[in-house]
C-alpha cells in the first residue's frame, strides 16, 4: 500500500503540517532533530511526495521551462545539459522544448509551459524574437513570472540576461590568425543575427586595428550551419584569395573544412580556420580547431544560480545582465606564415 504523508505523521508523532513543512524543506521552528526524524521515516518507507497535490497547494511546481531555438545544434542541446544538472541541485525539474527558431512557436511553448505551471522560463530567444524585441518583450512581461534570457539578449534591464561576449570572442579569433601572420583574413557569419553581427565587428575591430583592408567579398553571410559554412566557404576555396577564415560557428567551420577537402587543400598548410563554440566535435573532426570557447558550464551556473535565487530570495528581485569572457582554444588549425602587409 502506497504510504501517504498522514501515515509519515503519525509515525512521527507530529501533525501533518508539520510533516509537509519538513518534507517541502519550508521554514518552520521545528527542531533540526524532529526533522531528521521525519526524513528517515519518509526515506525508509520509500514516501514519494505529490508534487501535482504540493504544486496547487504552494503556487509552485518545481518545474522551470527551457526554450531553445535549435535543439539539434550541438553548442545549445550541451548548454541545455549544464542548466538541467545545475538546476537538480535546487530539486527543480527542467521542462525542455524546441521552437525551431520561429516566433509562433515560441509564443506556442511559453503558452504551454505556462499551462503546465512552469514556476519560471529560460528563454534562448528566435532570431525573429530577438530582432523584435519590443513584442517578443510584450510577450515575456504578460508570462507573470520570473523570465531569465540566455545567450541572445534584448535591451531590457528587466529581466536577468546571460550571455557571452561576441564582439570579444570575434576579435580574439581575428587577432590570433594576424598575430600568425595572416593578413587576408575572411568572416563566414551570421548577418541575420545579433551574435553574428556581434562577432563581424570584433573581426572588423582587430582587422582595423592592426590597419588590414577589408575586401568586399571576405564578408560572407551563412547561418550558423554546416551545409551553409560549406556553400558560403566554395568561392573562398576556388579563388584562393584569402590565407585564412574566421568562422563564427564551429558548425560553419566543419562546412569550410569539407569544401577545402573536396579542393583538395589542406588545414592549415594551405587555408587557416578558426570556428567558435569549442564543440567537442572539434577536437575528434580531423582537423582538431582552433576555436572561441564560450565557456558553456559558466553560462548554465550563472543562468540556473540567477533564476533560483529570483524564485527563493525576494532580495534578488534587481535584475542582473551578464557577460561571460570568451577564450581562445589553440589547436591545429592555424599556421604561422611569414608575409607583408
């Protein structure tokens, strides 16, 4: 017979409040003793708590819904990894969905999180969102409950945003491949998002201050996917007319990469390439790339430590926007070469 929170009482000797209040860990003046009794009676009579039953009693149910745009892209199914982990160790269960990187969807989901009784959302926002952000920004605010933003932000000091900061891990990626020697540089990224242009102008950034021109066609817009970083990386490859790539996703890299391949021309001896993300594919592909970590362990604590400190401290009402520094991962993928300006 399945043991209820009435038999967990009487075995303690203590009212059922009582018992749900140790049980919920909700403060109370019980003594520490009494509790550690309670526990070990629930424990060992294997007591499974109602969550449904406690989530219509307290207005909460432990649930936070995490939105994502790609779940099929590696860098955001291993960011939605690190944010569930971070997230257990609160008791809080992460309720994952995908929009496809469409704006209906996401309203759909939010709509539907909220249905279920998500306590709070993590949203990595559609490009279509983050590029409407006052309606996207209507859309949160009617939620009615703590809204944390990841990775693509909105200039709203509202809400708890986390990001990384692209313009920076642009120009890192750029300023390695000029300190290689290298002074006919291209970008693959992009354009059509806010981190992609966000890592364009750390390119252009390090290009205009080590004085290097910019060619027309060394800017090339690609979403951040291996069929496009292979399409966009093809006139680069027949013409020769760069020594090196910056590509602002390591999905984009691994596209030059083949595209290279298939030319018949060899990273780095004849192209030099640098993605972003330090997927772990990266160091298994054949060429192991050199690439702009975003340190992702970072972004999820920092994401899952704001959001439940907003929910469990009335204090931490103020909203935070963070960035996360990127860093530079050498591998094989750059070669030194002598050459002047």
């Amino acid at each position: 017979m399945k043991i209820r929170l009435k038999d967990i009482a009487q075995m303690a000797h203590v009212s059922e409040t009582t018992a749900s209040l140790v049980l919920n860990d909700a403060p109370s003046r019980i003594s520490e003793a009494k509790r550690q009794e309670i526990k070990k009676i629930a424990k060992e009579h294997g007591y499974v708590p109602n969550f449904a039953a406690r989530g219509l009693a307290m207005k909460k149910t432990n649930t936070i819904g995490l939105i994502l745009p790609d779940i099929t892209n590696p860098y955001f199914a291993a960011l939605a990894k690190k944010i569930d982990d971070e997230l257990r160790k609160y008791d809080y269960l992460t309720i994952v969905v995908n929009t496809d990187d469409k704006a209906e969807s996401e309203h759909d989901l939010i709509q539907l999180l909220l249905n279920r009784g998500a306590d709070a959302l993590i949203v990595i926002a559609s490009n279509e969102s983050s590029e409407n952000s006052e309606a996207f920004d209507k859309l949160l605010t009617a939620t009615g409950i703590p809204v944390l933003l990841l990775d693509r932000t909105i200039a709203n000091p509202a809400y708890n945003q986390v990001s990384a900061d692209d313009e920076l891990g642009g120009f890192l990626a750029t300023k390695h491949l000029i300190e290689n020697g290298h002074r006919k540089i291209a970008c693959i990224t992009s354009m059509k998002t806010a981190n992609g242009r966000e890592r364009l102008a750390g390119y252009r950034r390090a290009m205009l201050e080590a004085d290097l021109p910019i060619a027309a066609d060394w800017e090339i817009d690609a979403a951040f996917k291996f069929e496009e970083g292979y399409t966009a990386a093809a006139p680069l490859v027949e013409n020769k007319a760069v020594t090196a790539v910056f590509a602002a996703s390591d999905l984009i890299a691994y596209g030059v990469i083949k595209q290279a391949q298939e030319a018949h021309l060899q990273i780095p001896e004849d192209l030099s390439l640098i993605g972003y993300d330090n997927l772990a594919f990266s160091k298994i592909v054949s060429i192991s790339l050199t690439s702009i970590d975003q340190n992702i362990d970072l972004l999820g604590e920092t994401a899952a430590d704001l959001l439940v400190k907003r929910l469990t401290d009335k204090r931490a009402s103020k909203a935070k926007q963070i960035k996360i520094k990127p860093v530079l991962i050498k591998n094989q993928s750059v070669k030194q070469i002598t050459t002047s300006k």
